[in-house]
C-alpha cells in the first residue's frame, strides 16, 4: 500500500473514537477511505510499528474526517 490508494477495511475493527459514535462501540468493517500516510521510518532510521497504515474517511454530514491507523492485513485496495 502506498500514500494515495483507495481502501475498504475488510476485517472487524472496533472504534471508540468515531466522531458520529463518540464512546460507543462502532465497527469499521466496510468503511472506505484513502492512505495518507505509511510508517516505515523515524527521522531517517527504520521503525517497525504495530499500526503502519493511517486512513482517513469521510465523515457523511460533516466537513471533518476521521483518521485511523490500521495493520496492513485489516485493508484491502478498491479497484478505480
């Protein structure tokens, strides 16, 4: 996965953070989004973190988004 790619969260995630489910339970699976970011160095030195990939998704109705880091397997590219 690269910064720019269109994905879909293929796996059950939990949110507690979701800003339309704010402290309640809230399952990512299906929402899509695009990649923004993919940790694989610190200031020049190579890191090996637990949550690599960050996305964010549209929030419907509002103009804010929502940002998540995931693990590579818990994504999957769209097509397009």
């Amino acid at each position: 996965m690269k910064v720019g790619d269109r994905v879909r969260v293929k796996k059950s995630v939990m949110f507690y953070s979701h800003p339309q489910h704010r402290n309640n339970a809230f399952d990512a699976k299906g929402l899509e989004g695009e990649v923004i970011k993919v940790m694989k160095d610190w200031k020049g030195r190579p890191i090996s973190p637990t949550l690599p990939v960050l996305v964010e998704f549209p929030v419907e109705g509002s103009k804010r988004s929502f940002k998540a880091h995931f693990k590579g397997d818990e994504l999957e590219l769209i097509d397009g």
